[in-house]
C-alpha cells in the first residue's frame, strides 16, 4: 500500500488532518489500533459531557421546586445507566468519523503503526500480522494517556486514570481525587453531584490552577458549597490499598491527613505516547519528552510531522485539529495561517463552567501592561436569574493604551459557550469601546460580555 499521507492515530489531531488532506486532493490514510476518534472521542471530551450533562440534569431535578415543578417521586441517580449512555453517545460520535472517512475517501487501516524508515510505516493488527505501508508523508499524531505519579502508580481498580472513571461498574461512595486542572474538576463535579463523597487534592495554592485567580476562588467556593471537601497546598504521599478502603495520606498545610475512600482518581497530567512508535530508530529529535517540530509541525527527518499532545503545547483537542489543519495545507504549498498560541479558549465543562482565553490580570501586570479591568456578575443577570444559576461572573482584561483585549474569564452557567467570541474579538483587534458598542441581545448571558467591557470604563449601566 502506498499513499501521499499517512496518519498514524485517529484523534482529535489525527482525523481532521487526514480529513482536510483528502480534500486538498491526497491519497491519504489512517492508521489507528483501537476506536476511530482517539481518546477525546471514545474515553475524554465526548463521554465526560455526557455524563456531566446526566449530573446536571440529576441537579435541576433535585431543585425542581425552585422551578415550579413538583415531582411525585425522588429522583435517583442510576449510575450505570448513566455510564450506558455515555458510552453510547461516544460510540455514535465514533462511528460519525468512519462515516466522515468513507465520505471523503479516507482509508482506515486497522493495526498498531510504528516508523521503520523515512516514509514507510510497519502495521501489526491484533493477531500479530504486520504490513508496510508506504507513504511520501507521514504525521504522527498518538496522543496521550493518564500521567502516573511515582506514589501514586494506576491499577485500575482501586488508583484509576480518568479512562477507568468513565466505565466503573458502581458508583463508589466516596473518592478522592488527585489533581484539579479541568479532567480532576469535573470528575470531581460529576461524582460528587450524583452523591459520591468527594475530596479533592490539589498541590498549587488554587484549584484550577491556570485560571485567573478570581475564578479559581470562586470555583473552589462553588464546590464546598456542595459539600465536597477542598484542600489545596496539599500533596498525596502514599496510597494503602492493601485492604477495604484505600487510606490515602495527604500532606496539608496542618498536617498530614488520612482520607479513606473506595476509589482514588488521579488526574495529575498526560504523558505523550511517544514510545515504541519508531522515533529511535529515526533519529527524531524530542524535548522533554515530545516530539521537536517547527511552526509547519515538521520534525528533523524529511517528511515526518507531528502535531497535537506529543508536541509542546496546549493538550487540547481543537489545538489538535488545528494543528493538523495548518500542518496538511503547509504540505500542500497553501499560504496557511499558523496556529495563534496565544488565543487558545480553555474550558471546564463543571457546574458552573469556566472558560478563559489569553492573560490573566497577574500575567497582564507581570508582562508590564496597564490595565483597565472590567467585571460583571451574573447576580446583576437577568437570564441568569431567571435560569437559577447566579454563581459567576465575566472578567475582561484590556490594555489602558491601545483598549486591546488582552484576556477574558469566566465562570457561570453556559460560559463554555461563549467564549468563542472572545477569541474572536481578540482574532479580530477588536477594542474594549467596540466591544461596548456590539449590541448584544436581551435577556442573555451574553450581554455580561458587553457590560463587563462597559465596566472597564467606567460606563456599566446594570451595576
């Protein structure tokens, strides 16, 4: 078999590439050994939010008074229905990529993909066969797994990745989990919301530790709120799992504790999946343990390329897909923009949500901005209020000089959703004062955007 590009994985970063090939006209191929979609599809974003929105929805129905609605009966969580729909929400979003294959004639090889030499590929399947594929480039595009922490090492049973927290068969009472960056929150989220008694440990001084200060704050308020136990400056030194119960024990800012919990779930990062994919035998340069690549995503051997999380960068799923996008088109000769590191949307998909893009106040500051801040509350939010979910609020960071949006963040019901403007608005130059100007419609969250930059300036109207 030969052909004019070859993926080796099929995520996030794998599928669009290969995808957006074929349209510009290459014979193009993936080589991917378990589910098409990778990770993000099959074990992360996709099943995650379903099982986030059960968690919701179990949430809206435990406060339907507040709505008007009286229910006849207590509404109950059923975990492994639950479980049963998000897997197959991910198995329909799965088998949505093979129908996107055949429609753009994008062949799937079934195997394990490994570099033999510049431009050839050795395929195994699951019996042990092996086929070499040929092919004039070649991007790797392998992902990640769950990172494990010396003492903490992962037996999927009791110490879990986030791939084994997506398909227990029953809903542990109590957990403890390790990491609160977006994977461990909303774990943390989803578990505690259906009636798991969840503490949560962190090493930095705040959860969600990349957000602006502010958010994480109100974040960490939003969680203890519900009852959820909280420690930050906290670190977990060892894990019995000898008996019962794991006793783990957690190095606090009084003291060392000991947590006891059916399950403990470490969310402490990813590791690229870089091993065994041939980079040796190449000579392909790594760097602290991912792949080197320029701004084309080429590594040092001709005709090689890499994107997504086995590159330096955001492990994101849309850093991913655009990464393959501008990787493709610059095989192509197209003039194709490069990916803008510096505009990536994060999100958290807890309750409430948070998502963010660009500095925030301490960075603006520390790079030696003026700033002009402007804040709105979602308690000063007619659809919020009338939604029942007041928690949050829109910060947008602007540069005094030139009124360049220099970052925005946010917490509260439906924020994932909009920050997509934001990146926009920062895409586009857009100033604080045309951002005030852009009529927002009414009653809508969105209009915080608008009142927050009015905030900056001194023209807030609804505060």
């Amino acid at each position: 078999m030969e052909f004019d590009i070859l993926v080796i994985g099929s995520g996030p970063g794998g599928y669009v590439a290969a995808i957006r090939a074929s349209q510009l006209g290459f014979k193009t191929a993936v080589v991917e050994k378990a589910e098409l979609g990778g990770i993000c599809l099959n074990w992360g974003c996709i099943p995650t939010k379903s099982l986030l929105k059960s968690a919701q929805v179990y949430d809206y129905l435990q406060h339907a008074e507040d709505y008007g609605v009286t229910l006849e009966g207590k509404a109950i969580a059923d975990f492994p229905k639950m479980v049963t729909r998000s897997r197959e929400v991910a198995g329909n979003m799965s088998k949505g990529i093979q129908f996107l294959f055949k429609k753009n004639k994008v062949e799937h090889i079934q195997g394990y993909g490994k570099l033999k030499a510049k431009g050839l590929v050795e395929v195994e399947d699951e019996k042990g066969n092996k086929t070499e594929v040929k092919a004039k480039h070649i991007i790797l595009a392998t992902g990640a797994r769950s990172r494990e922490l010396p003492n903490l090492p992962i037996d999927g049973k009791k110490v879990i990745g986030y791939r084994q927290a997506l398909s227990l068969e029953k809903q542990p009472e109590s957990m403890v989990v390790v990491g609160s960056g977006a994977i461990g929150s909303e774990f943390a989220y989803f578990y505690n919301t259906i009636g798991t008694k969840v503490t949560l440990v962190e090493f930095m001084p705040n959860i969600l530790p990349l957000e602006d200060e502010e958010v994480s704050k109100t974040m960490e308020r939003a969680f203890k709120k519900n009852k959820m136990k909280v420690l930050t400056n906290s670190t977990v030194e060892s894990v019995d799992t000898s008996g019962k119960i794991c006793k783990v024990s957690i190095k606090t800012k009084k003291g060392v504790e000991i947590e006891e919990a059916d399950i403990v779930l470490s969310a402490v990062g990813i590791t690229p999946n870089t091993e065994n994919i041939g980079l040796e035998a190449l000579g392909i340069e790594t760097e602290n343990g991912r792949v080197k690549v320029d701004e084309k995503y080429k590594t040092n051997v001709e005709g090689i390329y890499a994107i997504g999380d086995i590159v330096a960068g955001p492990a994101l799923a849309h850093v991913a897909s655009a990464e393959g996008i501008s990787c493709v088109e610059s095989i192509a000769g197209l003039n194709t923009e490069k990916v803008d590191y510096k505009n990536i949307p994060g999100c958290t998909y807890t309750l409430p949500e948070v998502s963010s893009v660009g500095l925030t106040e301490k960075q603006a500051k520390d790079a030696g901005y003026s700033i002009k801040v402007g804040k709105f509350p979602y308690t000063a939010s007619g659809k919020a209020t009338a939604a029942g979910n007041k928690d949050g609020f829109i910060k947008l960071i602007f540069d005094e000089k030139y009124g360049e949006l220099l970052g925005a963040h946010m917490v509260g019901l439906n924020v994932t959703e909009m920050i997509a403007e934001m990146v926009v608005a920062r895409k586009l130059e857009t100033t604080g004062h045309e951002l005030i100007k852009a009529i927002h419609p009414h009653p809508t969250m969105s209009e915080a955007i608008m009142e927050a930059a009015a905030a900056a300036y001194g023209e807030v109207i609804h505060i």
